[in-house]
C-alpha cells in the first residue's frame, strides 16, 4: 500500500487548511485510515482516523475544529483543519490500517508539514 498525502502549508492562526492522502495498491474495503502528528521533540500522536465503515475518532485538542471523512471509491481520506492554532504546527502523517488474519498491518505516508504562526 502506498499513501500520498498534499495539502500542507504555512497559515496564520484561526485559518484553515486541508489534507488530502490517497492509498494505492492492496486496498481491502475493510481498514481505517487516519492522520497522526508530530510536533519537534514530541512523540507522534493520534489526531484523527476514520474506519471504511464510517466511525471516527478525534483527539481532544482538536474536536470541534477538526473534520476527517473518505471517499471509499478513491480510498482517500480528508482532514479539514479550522480554527488552527500554533500548537497545531506539526508534520502530519497519513496513516491506514488492516487487519488480516487477526494481524494489523500499517502503513504511513510521506508526512506534510503544517505550520500555523501566531
């Protein structure tokens, strides 16, 4: 699986931006895909994932301002980021997930960089 994620950039707080990642390869219609961040001298978090089956699940810092939904038919998923904060600045990792066989498999994009000054 491969994943191409777009749409980072610089913003001023309080704007938007959205992300983009699209999967290729071995899809199978049952995974979860999602965005994760790292901010400098951070670990990676959890921001946002959402199953095929449409269950989505947001960290705390960023319900309400956050929106991520897919497209089944391109196997891509979108963040929508508004409201955004310089403690959002981070490099963003797009993420996807399947099971087979009881195993988890991951698999990460490039990573986009997101940079909201204050």
């Amino acid at each position: 699986v491969q994943l191409q994620a777009s749409g980072g950039g610089l913003v001023q707080a309080g704007g938007s931006l959205r992300l983009s990642c699209s999967a290729s390869g071995s899809i199978f219609s049952l995974n979860v895909m999602g965005w994760y961040r790292q901010a400098p001298g951070k670990p990676r978090e959890l921001v946002a994932v959402v199953a095929s089956g449409g269950g989505a699940n947001y960290v705390d810092s960023v319900k309400g301002r956050f929106t991520i939904s897919r497209d089944n038919a391109k196997n891509t998923v979108y963040l929508q980021m508004n409201s955004l904060k310089p403690e959002d600045t981070a490099v963003y990792y797009c993420h996807y997930r399947v099971w087979i066989s009881a195993t988890a498999y991951d698999y990460w994009g490039q990573g986009t960089q997101v940079t909201v000054s204050s």
